[in-house]
C-alpha cells in the first residue's frame, strides 16, 4: 500500500485525483502499478486500476491475472470492479473508503450481490487514514486555489 501512495501522490503532483494502485501476482512479484491519469491521457477510463490492470496484462501477454492481489489507495468505483472482475483478480485491497463512489462497501457492494461468475475476497481500510489524508489534502488545496483565483 505505501507503493500505491507514492503513486497517489505522483497524481497529485499532476494535478490528478491522488489514486494510487499496485498490482502484485499470486507468488509476490510486483507486476504493475498506476496513478490516476484521466486529465493528462485524455481518457475517462485511465483510473489507477484500469491503468495498473493494463500494464501488467501486457507485461505477462494475458488479459487474465489469475491470484494476482490489486492494492488501491481507495476503494474501487464500479468500472474498476467490473474490469477486476474480467481480468479474475483474486483480491482486492483498498485504503479508504470512497462515499461517493465506492462499489465494494460505501454506495455498492458489487461483490456481495452474488451475481458475478468470478468471486474476488476484498479488504478495506489499510492505512486509511493515510490514504484518506491524501485525498483531503488534494482537494482542500484545490479548494483553496479556487477561492484565491475565481476567474480560473
């Protein structure tokens, strides 16, 4: 998890929503990590998820990462889930919880409902208040960016 906030902060640093992600195979090895780059690569889908999934399906040659454990500085949205599901991650573990848009414990529990033919174990709250800082802070500076500089 503290690989996946170096990259939340690497996002942060770009102006990025701060979302960091590692993903790591059944026996260890780190395969791939991603931040949030949906600004810079001009793609609603390049969450940190989407973006570790990526790279790591094209570092194995396999869009299957069977037993793989994902590390998110923040719960998953829905489209994240859903690509989760597709690619068979085993695990899933996240930081804080997102209210707004959270699809494991806070808006959804997408994978409670039963209805998904792969199931994927999830696990929250790892350094949370870590990973919840980094999103408070994020956007308290913007905010106050905002207020010091209306016209932008």
């Amino acid at each position: 998890m503290r690989q996946a906030l170096a990259l939340a902060q690497q996002a942060a640093d770009k102006g990025e929503v701060p979302v960091g992600a590692v993903l790591v195979s059944a026996q260890g090895a780190l395969l791939a990590g991603g931040c949030n780059q949906p600004i810079a690569a001009h793609d609603p889908t390049a969450h940190a998820e989407i973006v570790a999934l990526r790279t790591a399906a094209q570092a194995v040659q396999n869009y299957r990462l069977p037993g793989s454990t994902l590390y998110v500085t923040i719960e998953p949205c829905t489209m994240c889930v859903g690509a989760m599901i597709h690619a068979r991650v085993a695990r899933v573990v996240f930081g804080a919880p997102e209210p707004r848009f959270g699809a494991l414990v806070s808006q959804r529990r997408l994978l409670d409902e039963g209805v998904f033919n792969h199931l994927m174990q999830y696990e929250g709250g790892v350094l949370a208040a870590e990973c919840g800082a980094v999103m408070r802070d994020f956007f308290r500076r913007r905010r106050e960016q905002n207020l010091s500089n209306p016209e932008a």
